[in-house]
C-alpha cells in the first residue's frame, strides 16, 4: 500500500535541491528536484512519493490528514507504526495490479 502521509518540512538546503522533513516525528531527506525553486519553505507541508517531494498542500488539509493517520496508527502495534512512517511513501512494484 502506498501512503503520502504529510509531512513538515524542517529545513531546506541551500542549493533548494533537498528538504528534511518531519513525518510524525520521525525526520528524513526528501529531493525537491520536482518541485521549482522557492515553491516549498521550511514550515510547509507536502507529500513525498519515494523519497520526492510531488507538492506541497495546505496546512488546515495536511492537519485534518495527519489526525485521521494517527487514529490509524494507535491500532497498531509499535513496529507496525514504525515501517507505516517510513515505508509509507515507498511502492514497491506489484506484479499483478
């Protein structure tokens, strides 16, 4: 299953080519190759699709998103929460769709 779980960018780097991002608390490297430059700041939300930032959405909709994922993720036991968070954005190739 693929999730875009919205996610905080923290930090941009100079080049504006990479982002760190926060994703419930867990923090990680995003490429904003995808993105044009200036489009995403430190405090903006977006949504990444194995490991690129594909846009950047609205805090009041990225809030509302994330609240339905952590009622989602408090079913689920510690290690499941965990590959949730940092697999979410990674599709792995299905062989049959």
């Amino acid at each position: 299953m693929c999730l875009s779980i919205p996610s905080k960018v923290v930090k941009v780097s100079e080049d504006k080519t990479m982002c760190t991002v926060d994703t419930l608390g867990v923090q990680r490297d995003a490429n904003l190759m995808m993105m044009d430059d200036d489009d995403v700041k430190v405090g903006d939300y977006v949504l990444l699709h194995i490991g690129f930032v594909m846009n950047r959405i609205d805090e009041e909709e990225a809030l509302a998103s994330i609240e339905t994922y952590r009622e989602i993720l408090e079913i689920m036991d510690e290690e499941e929460r965990r590959q949730t968070i940092l697999e979410g954005d990674n599709c792995p190739e299905r062989g049959n769709a």
